[in-house]
C-alpha cells in the first residue's frame, strides 16, 4: 500500500495587428549577469505574465488574454529578466521565441501556478462548515466498486457527505492536481507526478467491434488483426501495441483530424462510432457486461494489456476522510477479487448461461466452438 495510508491517508513585442516588433537590438534582452537574491522572490502575477507571453510568442496576443495594456506588459517581462539575470525570450522584428532558459521556466511555472490555483481551491473547500469528500470518477469505470465501496466509507467515524465530481476520460487526474476533487477511482494513471497512486482491480479488457465487422466472427484476436484501426482517442493501432497502453487508451489529447473531427466524449457517443464502424474501443470486462448491445460485439485480445483501476489522491492530502475512502476501497476490492476467474490453462472463462445471454452480454457470439452455456475468450 502507498506511503502515507496508514498514518496521514490516502491519503512578439508590438501591436497585435503588426505582429511582434524588436524592443532593440544590443539591448534586447538582459546581460547574463549574476541574479541577486532578489531574483529568488517571483510573484504569481510576474509568472501568469510569461506564461502567457511564452504560450501566444506575441505580446499583443497575450496582453489581449490577460486583458492588460501592452507596454505595461512589456516592462513585466523585461524587469523579470533583470532580476533572474537571464534572456527569457529572444526578440526580433519578426518573432519571439524562448531561450533556453526561458523554456525551463515555462515548464516550471506552470507547474507552479498550477499548484498555487490548487491550493487556493483546497483552502476554500478545507473552510467550508462541514466539507464534503470530492470523489472523482469517468460514469461506470468503477468496476462495479462504487456503491459497496460507499457503504464500507459510510461506515468510518471520519466519513463526510460525498460529493461525486463526474468527468470524462482522463479528466480525474487533472481534478486532482487543480484542487478540484479530493480523490478518485480511475484507471492507473499514466504519470503519477503529485499523486498517491493504489491499485485496486485488474481486469481483461476486451475489443468492441461492429457486430458486422468480419474480425467478430472470430474467437481469438491479437493486435496484428487490428492494425490501422482507429481508436476513440484519435490514434491507429500499431502491430506493436505501442499506442495502445491503459494511459493512452483512456486519456490521450491528440485527436485524428483527418477522419475524427470530433473527439467522443460519452460512452454513447463511443458506441455508435463502434456500431457504424468507424473506430474499435478497448473496454474492461466489466463496462463491457453493462451495455449489452446487438449491434457490438466484444472480443478478446490475446495480447491485449489489462485494465488496472485505482484509487488515488493529491500526496499532500492529510485529510482523515481521504484516508478513511482509500481504506474502504481497497477493503472492498481485496474481497471483490478478480472479477472473471481463470483457470489453470490460463483461460479466462466468461460464463453465460446460453447463446441469447452471450449476444446480450458479449455480442453476437462467432459461429462454431465453444459450445452454448459458455463463452471462452482466452488472454
């Protein structure tokens, strides 16, 4: 179990229009000269100032986002350089662009801010009468978890009311950084940077094609057969599965403009894409076993990683009632245990109780072997 459970819990210068103008030439950015101890002391204004700067490359773009006057703008970001005592930002008559040491700060600011935003939302949730526990969540990645989970929380003397934060794929990780939820169930995150991280469950997770797909009136797949197939985060298969880890499957920000314009935000919206054939989705058996439907067929994929899920929560967090959530749910899933059982010719047994079930359950089951009553999908 993570550290921290058992004793604190889970715990371009110029106007907009011209473009970016040169603010001189020998004078254009600060000698590198030693920064004084007044360098040390950057106020959250000075920084919000580059950043935005750094992101447009344009400072009447960025004056106009920061809804400020340009010139004073200007003046911030040159009596920031004077006191580090670096060039943060190369100026010519055509562009801006960052130095070196101007792209460390900007990696490192707005890690900063971010952290200054979070701390400012905890304090005003922490001085709330009775503040409620944030739980943030994607609506049935709970692997059926929730309600026995809530119920054992329930029962601790340091449960508050709970509050559930619904979000889309991916969006729990940032509402734990940005203050805005105080814990969360959701599968392993891809960078674990500010958080404490504990597994909860693993399962398979299986391939939801078209039911018409010729790929669907196969038993066994592997990544090879989904080659190019697009995938609901906007990114193709590869035959090395390079693409396809849980972090990418579940989060990924870089849309297909091509033939994704749009990227699905819902289950629903996944579906019909699935149902049409415009792309495969990688589901855990157990969102799988609650939507059912005829126009999908699931499939398993021999080499196919895992769903892990996990609840997780900001590494500073000392609340008791973090704690007492974290506990909870890790109580209940070391009693759920693995929700499909395999056996020791390492063949995971989906158990149906005829073929109807199966196409219910699972799609429309392929022709031929296994035989009714039960579906074999195998690792």
């Amino acid at each position: 179990m993570a550290a921290g459970l058992a004793a604190a819990g889970p715990v371009a210068e110029g106007s907009a229009a011209a473009g970016p103008v040169a603010e001189g030439s020998a004078a254009a950015g600060p000698s590198a000269v030693g920064a004084s101890a007044a360098g040390d002391d950057v106020e959250v204004r000075e920084l919000r100032y580059f950043v935005a700067v750094a992101e447009e490359l344009h400072f009447g773009r960025a004056a106009e986002r920061l809804g400020m006057a340009q010139p004073p703008l200007s003046r911030a970001i040159r009596e920031l350089e004077r006191r580090l005592g670096v060039p943060l930002l190369e100026r010519t008559t055509r562009r801006v662009a960052l130095t070196p040491a101007g792209l460390v700060l900007l990696r490192d600011a707005r890690i900063a801010l971010d952290a200054v935003t979070a701390a400012t939302r905890r304090a005003r949730h922490a001085g709330q009468p009775i503040a409620p526990l944030r739980l943030a969540l994607k609506a049935d990645y709970d692997a059926g978890l929730l309600p026995a989970v809530l119920a054992a929380y329930h029962q601790d003397a340091a449960a508050v009311p709970v509050e559930l934060a619904l979000g889309g794929r991916g969006e729990q990780e940032r509402a734990l950084r940005e203050g805005r939820a105080d814990v969360a169930m959701l599968p392993e995150p891809g960078d674990h940077r500010g958080l404490d991280v504990e597994p909860l469950l693993t399962e398979p997770r299986l391939v939801a094609l078209a039911a018409s797909d010729p790929l669907a009136a196969r038993h066994d797949l592997c990544l090879a057969d989904l080659h190019g197939r697009l995938l609901p985060d906007g990114l193709r298969i590869e035959p090395d599965g390079l693409r396809i880890e849980p972090a990418t499957a579940y989060g990924a920000q870089v849309p297909d403009a091509a033939t994704s314009p749009q990227r699905p935000r819902d289950l629903a919206q996944i579906f019909t894409l699935v149902e049409l054939g415009a792309m495969v989705w990688f589901a855990p058996v157990s969102v799988a076993r609650r939507h059912p439907r005829a126009g999908i067929a699931y499939r398993a994929v021999s080499d196919l990683k895992p769903s892990v899920l996990c609840v997780a929560w900001p590494q500073e967090s000392r609340s008791p009632a973090v704690a007492a959530f974290a506990r909870a749910a890790v109580t209940v899933a070391s009693g759920a245990g693995a929700p499909v059982p395999v056996s020791s010719d390492g063949v995971t047994s989906v158990i149906v109780t005829s073929d109807a079930a199966c196409a219910g359950a699972l799609g429309p089951p392929p022709p031929g072997p296994p035989p009714p009553g039960e579906r074999l999908v195998r690792r």
